[in-house]
C-alpha cells in the first residue's frame, strides 16, 4: 500500500467574475456581485458598493454562473452554465426579501445553461447548449416552459450548438444568436410558438429596459487579492479573500527540480519544491484566454499552451516571474514569453512531448465550428512553428520515443462542427519525413484517444481511450498488443475535452506505465502484461500524474488539490 499527502491548493481565487449591480431597498444599498468558480463549486459574493464591506456570500453549487439583474425589484438571477458532475441548468434567485432560492431547472437532460435575457415583463429566456434549446421561466407563475430547438436546419446528429439570446424586441420576439457551423441570428415569437431566421443586417430594436441603478457603477476588476470599481467616477476597492481553488490540469517535471503546473480555467502557472515543500503560485501569465493546458521542461525552460487562440509560450525558472500584460507577453523581456499562435485554425493545445529532433510536438484542436485539429511542432531554437492539420479529427494526445511521434485522436473538431468520424485513431509521425506512417483504430467504440505513454522497458505505447479502456501497442509490429479494462472512467474536466474523462498514464522509471482513473491509482506491471489497482486516493477528480524526482513518489492533481504519492509506504513506529 502507498500513501498519499495532500501538498495543498496551489491556486485560490485564480477564477473570477462578476460585475452585476442591484439596488437592496429593504437595506438602503446598492450591491456589486461577484464570483468565484471552480470545479468543487462557486461562491456568489456581494459588496455594499459605499463600505467595501462583504453584506452576501452564497454557495452555489456549479462550476460557473451567470446573473440578470431585474432592476424593478432588487431580483438577482443567478444560472448555473456548468454542474460539477453533470450539466448545469439550475436557476436561483437572491431577493432582498428572501435571500437565495432555487427554482429548479426546465424538464430536459443533458442542456446547459449558455446565456440569459430579461423580458421587460420579467419573464427570463434562457438559451442552453450543446442542442441549441430556448427555455424560460415566469416568476409570477413558477412555471418553466421549453420552446425548443432554435437552429434553423439543417439539424446534424451530435452537432453541438449554441443559442444566445440577445434580447426582447419591442414587437416581443426574442433574438437569438445561433453558434453552430453554420452560424446565423433567430427571432422566437411567443405569441405564435414560431421561430423565423433573420436576414443579413435585420436587427429588430429592443424593448425599452427598466430603469437600473441610478448612480453610475461599473466594475473594473475581480482579482484574487482585491476588487475594484467605481462609484460616480470614485474608485473603491475592497479586500476580498477567495476561498475556491482552481482545478489541476498540467503537471510536468521542471528543469529546476520542482514540478511545475496549471490549473483549468485561470491562465495561471504554479510550482512545487519537493525539498523545501514550497508551494507557490506563480501568477496569470501576460495574455489573455481561458486556460493553459498542460507544461512541459525542454532545455532549462517550461514550456505551456493555451486556449483561445492556440498560444505557444515558455517561462524561464531563471529569471524573475514577468508577464508584462501590456505587451500580451511577446515583449522579448516578458517571462513567461508568448511566442503567438500555433497557427491560424488551431485553438486548443492540449499535450506536449519532445521529440527525438529536439522539437516539441503539440497535440490541438481546431478553432470553433472547424473541423478536425493537428499535430503543431514548435522549436525551441529558431520559434519556429508548424501544422500537420488532420482536417477529419482533432489530436488528443501526444507521446514519444527515440524514433516516432505517436499521437492519439478525437472525433470531436472545433466545437460546433460537423464530425465525419466515429471511432479513435492511433498513428505514428515520423520527425524526419514530415507525416504519418501509420495509423489505426486502437479500440472500437472509443471516441477518444485521451492519454499516452512509452515503456522504455518494452518499447510499447500504452494509452487510454475515454471508455475506461487501455492498450499497448508494438511500433515494430504496428499492431496492439494487449487490452485491459478499468472499473471506472477518467475525470471528466470542462473543455479538455467535452462530455468524457481522460485516464492519465506516465512511465515510471522502473518502466511500468502508472496512471490514474477518477479515484484511484493504478499501474501496468510491463513485464507480466497485467493492471494492477493500487489505491484511492483521499480526494476524488484525479487528473494528471507524473513521477518526480524521485523514484516511487508520483504528483497527481485531484480537484484543485495537489497529492504527493508514495508508491512504498514507509514504517511508522511509536
């Protein structure tokens, strides 16, 4: 048996939010509202915008949200866009009068809550995603009603789809944005139960709005050390102190002898001293989007990519941490430095693996509403970047040896596209002559290759697939060569991928593959081809695994927590 420490949460507050105001009459004061998300839950905070003081604080039991201010009476509405284990379409409200209450959510399965619209009589529309449904629910009469899809044909199996409602038209139909390939705007009539597709520069005008909070508020800032706003051109600011931590989703061996990570969603990088069992978070890095997905050391620098925009960058443990936002981090003195996109079509870079050129080869997906995704290749040496666009699937994942690049697919393309597969695929690049060799189909039924590993005790790859499944496959015979079955699936994190857990593996320095599944730790014993359980861990939602610097202790991220395993438990004697 082995034995787990929880090293603690290296990132706090890394995700927040927020801006809304309302008017509390029962009280006298207007409020900001602001949040915390992550994937354990969020918090719905409120500041009296003339004290600074906190007034509200509310646990919400999603991973995001978003709220709608009535201004008529105080009403805050609050709607989750994420669950924590399923899709979030939950709807609560904060009154003045009654503090926070749920209201359920519409009779569908499956949906999440995208975006939301006040009607001038209250009534709030709510589009969902990924089928592209209208819903809203009128507060007089506590009723919820389904007004389906909104996307104009053609409608494709499986295709994900956005609808945005933009607003209520003074003729009282609601418009609607339609986020799909094709993309379009749509005006939903309630009075007739029809749905007409608007012409190119029809913008039907919005219903007048009641009036809002009479002073000017705005908000200009929700940091992990402080908010900001301005009241009637005055700045404030109060002292808020997070709590949520941010979810683990990268971790890499560092150049320094501390493991470095980053964590869903927040943009922020975070190390780990083994030897001082430092814990620090580093910071945002210098340019925007929503998150940096994995790290990788080559050649006394770390390097990390990020969504939107598919961003290349490298931080350099040697120098002072300096992001320089201002310059979006391509000033040549930014640390860490961006060196800008992969490419124009690629949005999503999810693993990293240097090759036997000494070049890092990327595993992405497209942008949205393009299909497929590609292998990038970025050197160190010259920042120069390149595509191998797969234009069928995106690449998943990514590992390699002394001769290939294997990588591993998805059928899902840039969300909101038309998916022309329906299994996994398995394929070996060669460096040297620029494009595949080889290519197969590792698991029928598979829709994911989510994670890779090379034994150098064996030769094999050994990868996973997003049905609990595992394999090992020759590069010599270019067949798979085993197959294993878990009892439970990986960890399924919003936006790496969509829908389906991931089971990490790493190869040990002994040459067994070691891997995590949603709750426990696992091994490949390599030389008696057989799975082997090993134990559960103390916080569920494992994600990532690597070996550190020494042999037999593994850094796995769970939740937003990072655990140190040690394969050999060591005696404990009083």
């Amino acid at each position: 048996m082995g034995v787990f420490y929880d090293v603690g949460r290296p990132v706090v507050g890394g995700w927040m939010g927020g801006g809304w105001v309302s008017r509390d009459e029962k009280r006298g004061i207007d409020i900001l509202w602001g949040g915390e998300f992550g994937q354990e839950g969020s918090v719905l905070f409120g500041i009296d915008v003339d004290t600074a003081e906190i007034v509200e604080r509310h646990w919400i039991c999603g991973r995001e949200f978003q709220c709608n201010v009535d201004p008529r009476n105080g009403t805050l509405w609050v709607h989750t866009l994420h669950g924590i284990y399923e899709y979030g379409h939950v709807l609560q409200s904060w009154t003045p009068e009654h503090g926070l209450r749920s209201h359920g959510f519409p009779v569908m399965s499956e949906q999440r809550f995208y975006n939301a619209v006040l009607g001038p009589d209250g009534r709030l529309w709510l589009g969902t995603h990924p089928q592209g449904r209208l819903v809203s629910y009128e507060p007089q009469a506590d009723a919820w009603h389904d007004h389906g899809v909104q996307a104009p044909p053609p409608h494709v199996p499986g295709q994900q789809v956005w609808c945005s409602p933009k607003h209520v038209s003074a003729e009282g139909e609601v418009v609607c944005g339609i986020q799909r390939d094709p993309s379009g705007r749509v005006a939903y009539d309630p009075a007739t139960d029809s749905t007409r597709v608007l012409g190119d520069g029809e913008d039907p005008e919005p219903a007048p709005s009641p009036a809002a909070v009479s002073r000017t508020i705005s908000a200009s800032s929700f940091r992990q050390d402080e908010v900001t706003w301005t009241v009637d051109g005055q700045e404030r600011r109060a002292d808020y102190r997070p709590t949520v931590a941010t979810d683990i989703c990268g971790l890499h061996r560092g150049p320094d002898g501390r493991i470095y990570g980053a964590t869903i969603i927040s943009m922020h990088i975070f190390r780990f001293d083994p030897v001082s069992r430092d814990l620090e978070d580093l910071g945002k890095v210098g340019w925007g989007g929503g998150e940096v997905y994995d790290v990788i050391a080559c050649g006394g620098k770390v390097y990390m990519g990020s969504y939107g925009g598919g961003y290349f960058a490298a931080y350099d443990p040697d120098r002072p941490w300096n992001p320089r936002p201002g310059d979006g981090g391509e000033h040549p003195e930014a640390n860490p430095r961006n060196f800008g996109r992969l490419g124009p079509e690629m949005n999503r870079p999810f693993e990293y693996t240097v090759g036997p050129d000494g070049r890092i080869y990327i595993a992405c997906r497209a942008n949205y509403h393009v299909p497929g995704g590609g292998l990038a290749r970025f050197d160190p040496e010259t920042e120069e970047k390149k595509v191998f666009r797969d234009e069928d699937q995106s690449v998943q994942s990514v590992a390699s040896d002394e001769t290939w690049i294997y990588g591993g697919t998805s059928i899902r393309g840039g969300r909101g596209c038309v998916e022309t597969t329906t299994e996994a695929r398995l394929f070996m690049f060669c460096p040297r002559e620029e494009r595949r060799v080889f290519e197969c189909i590792p698991e029928w039924g598979a829709i994911a290759v989510g994670n890779l590993a090379c034994s150098p005790s064996t030769g094999l790859v050994y990868g996973s697939t997003d049905t609990g499944g595992l394999f090992a496959f020759s590069p010599e015979q270019r067949r798979v060569m085993a197959r294993w079955s878990l009892d439970e699936e990986g960890t399924p994190l919003a936006g790496v991928p969509e829908a389906h857990g991931i089971v990490h593996l790493t190869a040990g320095r002994d040459g067994d593959i070691y891997g995590v599944s949603k709750t426990r730790v696992f091994k490949i014993d390599v030389s008696a081809g057989r799975l082997v359980h090993l134990d559960k861990a103390p916080i569920p939602d494992l994600y990532q695994i690597v070996e550190g610097f020494e042999e037999g202790v593994f850094y796995v991220g769970a939740r937003g927590h990072l655990l140190e395993y040690h394969l050999r438990n060591t005696p404990h004697f009083r």
